[in-house]
C-alpha cells in the first residue's frame, strides 16, 4: 500500500498493491494494521457506495461538525474523478 500526503492536514491518497494473476488481480483496499501502521487511525464505523450514471456529475460538499463529524475515504472503482479538499478548519496551517 502506498500512502501519498496531499499537503493539506489529514487528506492523503491511498493506492492499494494490486497483485496480478492471469485470472485478473487480487488487491487488499483495506487492512486495519496497514492503515494503523501509515498512520491512518481512523476507525472505519461505515462504508457507502455511490455510482453516477453520467459523466460530469458534482458529488455534494462533505462538512460535518462534532458530535457528528466524519472522516471520507473515497474509492474510484472505474473511469476517474476531479476530487477537491478545502480546508475550513480554523487555525489550522492551511486553513482557506
């Protein structure tokens, strides 16, 4: 698994190992240990997905605040996405 810091306080790219056979491939997209190990220490509560039919659909804003705060891992399983972080937490270092 590799692990890239996107510079922006807590948001980083993950791109699980796909192990290839002639059958297709095999590829681990989540392990507890892996992601605690990468520093990821997020306890996965729920995992949703979504599929958009079109090309060119907007996804909503994702802002909670606490109690009911979330964090997003966001998966692509075909074709890409154009994905946008804004930091909005105050005080932060890249915060705006």
């Amino acid at each position: 698994m590799q692990v890239n810091d996107l510079g922006l306080g807590g948001v980083v790219e993950i791109i699980p190992k796909k192990f290839g056979a002639a059958r297709g491939f095999f590829s681990e997209v989540y392990s507890r240990q892996r992601f605690h190990d990468a520093g990821i220490t997020q306890d996965w509560m729920q995992d949703n997905q979504s599929c958009s039919a079109e090309k060119g659909v907007l996804r909503g804003l994702h802002f909670q605040v606490a109690p009911a705060a979330q964090d997003k891992l966001i998966r692509v399983l075909w074709g890409s996405i154009f994905d946008v972080a804004v930091d909005i937490r105050n005080g932060s270092p890249s915060y705006g």
